[in-house]
C-alpha cells in the first residue's frame, strides 16, 4: 500500500485505488501516547449462513477502525476499537483472518491478527517506533509480508526511513527482511496465486520487483513510471501492471504483461481507450478481469471497466463524471465487486462502499465515510 493511494481519501479529489491490496491513511499522524487497546468481541457472522461472503472496511475514513457489514449494508458491526488508530489491513485468500496495522505509544505501528467475524485480536508483532504497515496474506495464509519503516534512519523527521519488505511465519510470528540488501526499498506487495512469487514497488528503484520465493535467481525488475504493482493472473504465469506511455502529447495509459518463464514484457489489452489505468484485478472464475481508469475529457474523474480474458466483450460498469472509483475487488465467486467511490467537487467529500452485481448490473450503497473494502467470509 503505497503513500501517495493512502492519501487519496482526504478530500485531494483523486483516488488511485489499489488491486489488492492493497491503503489510504499515510497522510494521517498516528496520535502520540495512544496504545492499539482493542476490547474484544463477540464472534458474529452478521451477513447470513456459514460460508456466506461478507465485506470489511475502514470507517470513518479520518479516524479509522475495522467494520464488518452485510452486502446489503444492513449489518455494519465495529471489529475493532483503537480509538481510530487503524492505518491499514490485509484479508487471508479464504476471507477468515484479518492482519491490520494500528498506532502504538511511540508513535509507530504494530501488527496485530483478528478473526473476521470479531472475536479477540493477537499482536503479532510490537514494532515500536518503526512503521509496519501494508500487510499481505500469502495464498496459504501461513505468511505474511508487510513493509517496516525504521524510524532511527530518519530520526529528525516526522516519518519513518524508507520501507522495506519483511516476511512473517504467523505460526510462531519469526520475521526477517526479504532482502539482505537494505539499497532494496518496498511497498504494495502482491503474491502469485501459486505463492512462488512476490510483485512489489521499489521506490528507490522507480521499479516493480517480482521476486522468486522458490527457486531462488535474481529479481525481475520493471521500471515504470506509475507505483502500482500490477496484478497477477490466475495460473501465475503472467503479471498485468499498468504503466505511461510517452512520446505523445500528453502521456498516455498502457496495460503491460509480463510473461515470468520468459520475462518477456507485451502489451495487453489494448482495446481500452483510457489515459491513465490502475492495477487490473482478475476474477476467481477465470472469466473476468477489472480495472480502473480515466477517460479522455472527463478530467479527474475515474472509472471501472471489465473485460472478458479472452478481449471478447468489455463493459464500462461506472460512468459518473462527478465520481472516481477505485480500491475494486471481486468475492470469491466472481459474480460481484466491491468498490469505493469518491464524489469530486467538494474537498469536505468522504468515500462510500458500494457492491455490484454482474448478474442484474446494478450498484448496492453499502456504508458511506468508509474506504478500502474487502470480502471476507
């Protein structure tokens, strides 16, 4: 989860969201003195039978904490009560653990590990004044990477140093840098569905990494102007990421994939007309792909398309010109997306949630002053 998409909610009237995974709250100062005190709750499964997909969120988007809620909107449930010291989450892939991020005394951030349906939440990781944020389940839900800021290399500043990617077994919680080499910044990681590789953004490097977890060899590297991580196909072979092309008149929006057996770098769904993309998202069933952008001649204003894998039809699903969506996701059966939308025009506007459904295209409001929305179960 990267700084600048974490800033996208307080009223700057742009939204890039992330695939994802993947944040929003960067801009916001986590309040000295205040411990992550959580007061447990209760298991509860507000939005039906066992196995039935719910959706989770961050509310209000100024002081968060965790909220569980029914598609329809009519179960919202706090999962968590840090005061709003919430910065940010990951989802397992089976929809039933939570990882997120909370303000500390020292003005840093800690790992802690929840149940979705509540219950009572386990720090996983006390990581003082340094910043650790951007959780992301591995496929198998045994490991997780995050990004650590170390506040001692910037101890003058307001911030944390750069961000560094590190792995965590969450059985018994032992954690150590992906790289040994700390020049390797990283932020907004993304898994292969197969759990061999980890797509990330390299700051320092202006670079999406890939990283082989299993086989070792050296890294994939991207160079893009965008810090996006793009995302993954659902046989691992391929990762779409979207990118700048220049040389026109004003820079304009390219989808790229890159191929990981050959590492040879196409263009990919080219049939949409946009100048400027998102990370695209790819639906459990294969069928699918989602992806956000902005049009030509609608100014600030973002939308999300979907587009049959095989290119044979494409489908703009939002088409407000006063409105950006991002921060997209389909639940477990491919039939809906969850999203968040941002009205422009008004610096005082907050985000809203909204689910829609494939089957009668249409949008359901789920939760308004809320942001980064993910299914759980």
């Amino acid at each position: 989860m990267s700084r600048r998409s974490r800033g996208l909610l307080f009223g700057v009237g742009v939204l890039l969201g992330l695939g994802g995974f993947g944040a929003f709250l960067i801009a916001r100062q986590v309040m000295p003195g205040f411990l992550a005190g959580l007061s447990p709750q209760g298991p509860q499964n507000p939005w039906g039978g066992q196995g039935e997909a719910g959706l989770v969120y961050l509310s209000p988007v100024t002081a968060a904490d965790l909220w569980q809620n029914s598609t329809d909107g009519q179960h919202p449930h706090r999962l968590t009560d840090t005061g709003g010291q919430v910065f940010d989450y990951g989802v397992s892939a089976d929809g039933r653990e939570i990882v997120y991020s909370a303000g500390n005394s020292l003005n840093g951030l800690d790992l802690w590990l929840l149940p979705s349906v509540g219950g009572s939440p386990r720090r996983l990781l006390d990581c003082g004044a340094d910043a650790c944020s951007g959780p992301v389940f591995a496929p198998d839900g045994l490991k997780i990477a995050y990004s650590r800021r170390v506040k001692a290399e910037n101890p003058a500043g307001n911030a944390s140093g750069v961000g560094r990617i590190w792995l965590m077994t969450l059985q018994d919680a032992t954690t150590s840098p992906l790289y040994a080499d700390a020049v390797v910044s990283g932020q907004d990681m993304s898994w292969s569905p197969d759990g061999v590789s980890l797509a990330l953004y390299d700051p320092l490097a202006g670079a999406i990494r890939v990283h082989r977890l299993e086989g070792g060899g050296p890294d994939l590297v991207l160079p893009v102007r965008l810090e996006k991580p793009g995302g993954w196909t659902l046989d691992s072979k391929k990762l779409v990421f979207a990118d700048y092309a220049l040389g026109q008149e004003r820079p304009l929006g390219v989808l790229s994939e890159v191929d990981l057996a050959t590492s040879r770098v196409s263009p990919a769904f080219t049939d949409l007309d946009l100048v400027d993309f998102d990370s695209p998202v790819f639906d459990p069933s294969g069928v699918w792909m989602a992806v956000a952008g902005q049009s030509l001649g609608e100014g600030s204003a973002r939308s999300i398309w979907i587009v049959r894998l095989d290119e044979s039809q494409k489908l703009r699903i939002t088409s407000d010109p006063l409105a950006s969506q991002a921060a997209y996701h389909w639940d477990f059966s491919g039939k809906r997306l969850v999203y968040q939308e941002y009205r422009l025009g008004n610096s005082e506007n907050k985000p809203s949630i909204f689910v829609w459904d494939l089957q009668t295209r249409k949008a359901q409001l789920v939760a308004e002053n809320a942001a980064l929305p993910a299914w759980v179960r």
